[in-house]
C-alpha cells in the first residue's frame, strides 16, 4: 500500500514537472520561426516607421509595455476597449492622457495579420514593439521570448493599484516591483527608461512650484516656464531628460544625482536611501546600465503570460474575437 502511494505521488510529481516544463517551453525567441518566420521583421519596420516619425513615441511604447504587465501579467489587456463585459484599462488614473501608441500597435498588427492570420498575439507585438522602440533612439537590444496570448478580459480596478504613481514613496515602489518579482536593481534599471520621453506639467508641477529641498532650484525654474499652477498648463509638456531627451543614455541617473529628477518617483531613487548605490553605480557606467536594463526588460516580459490554451489570439487588439 505504501509503495502503491508512493508511485502514485511520484507520478503526480513528474506530470506537474511536465506541465511546468510545458508552459515555460511556451515562451521562446523562436516561437513563430516556423509558422511566421518574417513577423519580427514586420513589427521592426513598423516601429522604426513610427519612431521616426516621432522620437517620444519609443518612449511611449516602452511604457505601454510596462504598464500591460503590471496588470494581469503580459497578456494586452490594456489594449481592450470598454465593452459590456470589459473594464478598460486605457482610462485608469495611471493611464489615461498617459499612455500612448495604440495605434502603433494596431498597424503592427495590421501588417503581421496580412502574412499570418491569426498566428501572432497583441501581447507578443507589444513585447517585442518595446524592444524595437529601445533601438530605434540607440538603446539595448534583447531577444524578446514569445509565445504569449491575449487575455480576453481587462481591470480597471488593478490598473489603479498595481500601477506605480509619480507621487510613489520608494517603500512603495519597492513593494509594487517586489509583488512582480522584480527586485530594486531591476527597478531602478527600468526606471532609467526615463532617459527618453516627456511628462503632462500636472505630474511635477507641485514640486517645481513648491521649493522642494530635492529639485535643483535653477532646474525648477526652467520648468516653470511651461507649468504654471493653474489648470490650462496640466497637458504642457517637458523632457524628462533635459540634456538628452532624444537619445537612450545613463544621463538620467546623472541628473538625479544633480537632484535633477523631474518626478518625485524619478529623485526619490537617490535621496539617501537604498537605491542611490545603484544609481551612482549606472551613473558611471552606460555599459551596465544598458545590459541592466535589457535584462530587467527580459523578467517584466516573464510576468504571467498566458500560455497553451489560455486567452486567445486577438483579430483586432483592441477587442476580443
């Protein structure tokens, strides 16, 4: 009898090995060479299209990515649209006026679906979207695992609280990366995204306007010029790199050290606390920083994807099939 449960147990064993081994096999950087082997290719011309077009927009569709995988996981749900059934993400707190390059993604999709119907996922274009953005404005490249599927459901709910917000403590943000199995050197890694793009006035203007004993005070007064207090300069726009706003680089990290860091989230990783080691360190060195970052982009993507049977591959991202 013992023996009996003894073999029964070990083969529960092995079939959950199997099964484990099985999802993890779903992910692969060569998941579509057989059966859309010039999808990459597509979704590369894509993007270099659009960021050329317009620089901000790599910024952007690094971002989208960050925020599809903080909420159920890397799967597109920010895509959806509200629906009967469906809560959309793209108007979250978090979201809303923020996130951009829907669009981006659409003509990506547009142009895989015209060679392989029905065979690459939104979620996958997102992923790999974010990697080519990262190239296109001289950052690091990385081999995006694919193999995700699209979730057929969207939070608003979790995009409010998994989100990190601009006013986020490092505890916070500490806490929130944790949750998703990133730890703070892969935070503060992710966060040098912010060597590209640009921020609405309403998310820094308290602290140009309020003296603040973390913000160099001439940096202060150059922002001031486009954000005033009152509600007409909310959507004005600033690089969030003043030096390089354009152009992948560690100059973020040396503009918080200068107490330069345009967000609280963004200064509140060198203010005597447990990351400043960490950005000095990427401060000093772009080569570290990069690798650091590509790495980092590698594990956000790994966060709950849906794999097998799970989800569905969308026709259109933005709705379900």
């Amino acid at each position: 009898m013992a023996s009996t449960r003894t073999s029964v147990c070990l083969f529960l064993s092995m079939l959950l090995f199997l099964s484990n081994m099985h999802c993890e096999a779903q992910l692969s950087s060569t998941f579509y060479d057989k059966t859309c082997p010039n999808a990459l290719s597509k979704i590369r011309s894509a993007i270099r299209t659009a960021v050329s077009r317009e620089r901000r927009m790599a910024a952007s569709l690094v971002r989208l990515h960050f925020h599809d995988c903080f909420v159920q996981g890397c799967d597109a749900s920010i895509l959806l649209d509200d629906a009967p059934s469906i809560s959309s993400e793209k108007k979250a707190i978090n979201n809303d006026h923020s996130i951009r390059g829907y669009e981006v993604i659409d003509d990506a999709k547009s142009q895989v679906e015209s060679i392989c119907p029905g065979i690459v996922s939104c979620a996958d274009i997102v992923a790999v979207a974010a990697r080519d953005a990262s190239v296109a404005v001289g950052g690091p490249t990385w081999s995006v695992k694919l193999g995700r599927r699209d979730s057929t459901t969207a939070s608003r709910s979790l995009a409010e609280s998994n989100l990190p917000s601009f006013r986020d403590s490092l505890d916070r943000l500490t806490s929130l990366f944790g949750s998703k199995g990133l730890s703070q050197r892969d935070m503060v890694a992710l966060s040098g995204s912010h060597t590209i793009g640009q921020a609405r006035c309403v998310t820094f203007r308290d602290r140009i306007h309020n003296n603040a004993s973390d913000i160099d005070a001439g940096f202060a007064s150059t922002r001031k010029r486009r954000c005033s207090l009152d509600d007409a300069s909310s959507d004005n726009l600033a690089p969030l790199d003043l030096v390089t706003p354009n152009s992948f680089d560690n100059n973020y990290f040396k503009n918080l050290i200068q107490k330069k860091g345009l967000l609280q989230s963004d200064q509140i990783l060198f203010s005597g606390g447990s990351t400043d080691s960490i950005v000095t360190e990427y401060s000093k060195s772009p080569s570290t920083f990069s690798s650091d970052f590509a790495a980092a982009m590698l594990k956000m993507g790994d966060i709950d994807p849906k794999t097998g049977s799970e989800g569905q591959i969308r026709k259109f991202c933005n709705v379900v099939n």
